[in-house]
C-alpha cells in the first residue's frame, strides 16, 4: 500500500493594510504554533490561491486600498465559502458590528484587541 500523501498545513490568514499590526498579530498566531500568511489587502489574499487551505481568517474591516474586511466576507458568503473570520478593527461601530456578525463573523474585536481573546477565537475556528 502506497504511504498517504501529507495533508496541505492548514493557514490563519491576516489581511490588514497595516504592516506592524500583521506582524504583531502574525507573531502571536505562530507562537500558539498555526501556520499563517499576511496580506496587506483583501485583493491580494484572494489572488494568492491559498483560500482553500485557510483555517480562519483574521481581517481588518477598513482598507483604505479596494476592499474592506467585511466586503470580503460578503464576497465569500455569496460564493458559499464558510471559513471562520474574525473582524478586528480601530473603529468598532454597532451597525457594522450587526453587519458582520449578520453574515456569520466568528469575532469582532476593537484594537488594541486582548491576545486571549484572538487565542479562543482561533481554537474555536480550527476545532471546527
């Protein structure tokens, strides 16, 4: 019998037009020992190819480049992909809170976020 090929390593993807918040958060996911890759848009993460091995996905709502964190997770939704994402932004307004967890947010957190509150989202996105 032929040894099974390894499964592709499952990815937290982050997506923030901010280049120190993606390292920042990007370092605290690798510590907990989750494979992760940074984009600095929603653009660039959906033309990388690496949808289908994403866990969750950790994403700004406001960019000022093109897409917003929660046009992404419209654009998703409406192609019937369910990955978990967790919204974090600098201006956490009600509607666009209602918005998110509307469509299905796993989270939504207003920076600057508690890491442990990231921590539980996470584990709850790849145990399920």
């Amino acid at each position: 019998m032929a040894p099974e090929s390894p499964k592709p390593e499952r990815l937290i993807a982050i997506i923030d037009d901010d280049a120190s918040v993606r390292s920042a958060i990007q370092s605290l996911v690798r510590s907990l020992g989750y494979a992760t890759r940074i984009y600095p848009s929603a653009e660039l993460f959906l033309l990388s190819g690496d949808l289908p091995r994403v866990a969750c996905i950790v994403t700004d709502i406001q960019m000022p480049s093109g897409m917003s964190g929660l046009d992404l997770q419209t654009r998703l939704r409406a192609s019937g992909i369910t990955v978990p994402v967790v919204f974090i932004t600098a201006f956490p307004e009600p509607h666009v809170r209602s918005r998110a967890e509307a469509e299905g947010a796993l989270g939504f957190l207003a920076k600057p976020f508690d890491g442990g509150a990231l921590i539980r989202l996470l584990a709850a996105a790849v145990e399920a």
